[in-house]
C-alpha cells in the first residue's frame, strides 16, 4: 500500500507540472485581458495534433518538434487576439469575449476533425516505453521528459514575468488597466503577446498530453478546459503562483483517491473547487483587490 500511495503522489506530481503549465496560460490570458479563454483546452488538442502531424508526416522527433510547434501557436494565438477578442469594446466586452472564444474552440474543432478525422489518435516515440525505476516502481521517461520540460517552462515564464521590463507591463495591466494606460504602456500589444504566450505554452502542453494521457480526438478539449478551469478557479483567478500550486495538489489528491475509489477520483476533484467557492471565494491565493499575484 505505501508504494502504491507514493506512486499516486509521483504520478500526481508529474501530472500537475503539466497541467499546471497550462492553467498559467490560461490564468496569464485572464488576468491581462479580462477574459476566460473557453478555447485554451481545444488548443492543447491542437497542439497534440501538429506534434502527431510532425511525428507521423515529418518524422521528426516529439521533443524536437516543439521548436516548431510553440512558435506556431504564438503566431495563431496573436491572430486569434487580433481578430477575436480585441475589436470587443464596451461594458459586455467579457461575457462576449465567452462567446468569442467559444466560437474559436468550435472552429478549431471543426478543422481538425476535417483533416485528421474522429479516430482516435496517439503520440508515439522510440523511447515512449521507456521506463525508470523508482522508490521500487517504474515510471516512463517521457512522463519525467515532459514534467522536467513543463517545470522548466514554468520558470521561464516566472522570469519573464519578474524579471523583465516586459513582465513589469504585464502585471501593471493585470493590477489595473487604466493606470497603465496612462503611464504609456502599450496594453493592446502587451493584450496580443500576452494571448500569444497563454496559447504557445499548450503546444508543449499538448504534446506531454498526447503522448503520455489515453488516446485523444478532436472533441478532447471539453474535459482539458473543465479541468483548467476548475484549477485557475480553485487557486484565484489571475494567480499564476496559485496555479502551479493548485495544479499539483489537485492532480495528487486525484491520483491518491484512485486507488481506493476510482469512481470518485474525478467527484473528489471537483467537489474540492465547491468547497473552496464556498468558504473563500475568490480562490486560495486569490485576492479581492487585485487580480495578480
């Protein structure tokens, strides 16, 4: 029982780096714009698919086709900014911005199932049944690749963001808006590359997704963003710190319920964001009068 209870916590672990680098980006995209991105999880299935793309089509390596991947969905993450959610002005512009990312999530879904179809698919390498030992179990190379990928990844961003003339601007337009305005930041360029860094991040995302989780389609985006959701929820929207910790204590407390309730696994996961709206609102590290943390 104690090597299946630490297995529980390793897998937790792994499993919540990786979310966790998502909810960044998705909290990231909130707290600059003041929008829920609805798309982000159909992102991380869009991701998934041009790393099979360039696997299947390309041969090219997992790992290595993130160099392509990421600046790819930087590119479409701008664009979609641009055309999608910065012309929304006005007091509606947040519940419409619901919208219009929900259209893009159905349109990204509509175009995938167009040119890869509705099977099932997986993301395969020479080293995917690779394994490690470890604490007397065995754990694949690429789920410890992945985590080690998306902690790094994590830590670029926190850099970025605290370190960086560029980060100042962003968490100034986080805290509020209209005093960055007036202090000559750009928020509509620091809005566009903010957007483009929250959707560049599920392109590795996306990868570790498809190639460690189960088989995944075009419609694998519902379950990704209900999940990210209830994360950047559970930790307060705009946190980023929050996020991370959120992502990890959530993924192992579900990993840890599994072995003696499978069925409750996912109730527990939930149930805890309830709990949490409950008691404090606004999130764990969430904060009343500003959005970042």
């Amino acid at each position: 029982m104690a090597t299946e209870l630490l297995h529980a916590v390793v897998n937790g672990v792994l499993g919540g780096g990786v979310y966790a680098l998502m909810a960044v980006g998705l909290t990231l995209i909130f707290g600059v714009l003041d929008i829920i991105n609805i798309a982000q999880g159909v992102m991380v299935v869009l991701g998934a698919y041009l790393s099979y793309a360039l696997s299947v089509h390309l041969h090219i390596d997992l790992f290595l086709g993130l160099l392509i991947t990421v600046p790819a969905m930087f590119i479409i993450g701008v664009a979609i900014q641009w055309a999608f959610i910065r012309p929304l002005r006005g007091s509606e512009r947040t519940a419409m911005s619901l919208l219009a990312s929900y259209a893009v999530a159905i349109i990204i879904e509509g175009l995938l199932y167009l040119f890869f179809g509705a099977s099932d698919v997986t993301l395969t390498a020479p080293y995917s049944n690779s394994t490690v030992s470890m604490f007397g179990f065995y754990v694949p190379d690429i789920e410890i690749g992945g985590f080690v990928l998306a902690a790094a990844m994590v830590g670029v961003l926190y850099l970025l963001l605290y370190r960086t003339r560029f980060g100042k601007s962003v968490r100034a337009t986080m805290q509020d808006r209209t005093a960055a305005l007036l202090v000559g930041i750009d928020v509509n360029r620091v809005g566009a590359l903010t957007y483009g860094i929250g959707v560049s991040v599920t392109a590795i995302g996306g990868m570790i997704f498809g190639a460690t989780g189960p088989p995944f389609n075009p419609n694998s985006g519902y379950d990704l963003i209900s999940r990210l959701l209830a994360l950047i929820i559970l930790a307060g929207l705009g946190s980023v710190g929050g996020a991370l910790v959120a992502s990890v204590f959530m993924l192992t407390v579900e990993a840890i319920v599994d072995i003696w309730q499978p069925t409750w696994a996912v109730a527990v996961f939930y149930a805890a964001i309830v709990i949490v709206l409950l008691v404090r609102p606004v999130g764990l590290f969430g904060r009343q009068a500003a959005r970042a943390q």
